[in-house]
C-alpha cells in the first residue's frame, strides 16, 4: 500500500494523474516483499558456509 502512495505522489509531480505510479509503485513494493527475503536467505547461507570452511580450515590444518 505504501509503495502505492509514494508512486501516485511522485507520478503526479509529473503531472499525470498518479494512478500509473500507483501501479508500479504497487508492482515495486510486491517485488522487494519477494526479492528481499531470498537475498536474505543468500547471504545468511554464504556466511555459514564461508564460517565452516574457516572452522575446518582451523581444525585440520589444510584447506577445504
């Protein structure tokens, strides 16, 4: 909803009518609720991997 309201805002400093912007606002908004938690999920997977190759590493002495 809030993506919504900013893209109807902006759009309309344009001078259009706002409800295009509301549209992609509104897309926008969907897509970063989708892309965000799988960009998440990355990073937290590459950190424990990089954690335990470092951990082996420490451990065995040789690299992994």
């Amino acid at each position: 909803m809030l993506g919504s309201i900013i893209g109807a805002l902006i759009d309309r400093q344009d001078g259009d009518s706002g409800v295009e912007g509301a549209l992609w606002g509104a897309v926008a908004e969907k897509a970063v609720k989708v892309v965000f938690p799988v960009i998440v999920t990355f990073a937290i997977g590459y950190a424990v991997q990089k954690g335990a190759k470092v951990a082996w590493e420490k451990a065995t002495g040789e690299e992994a």
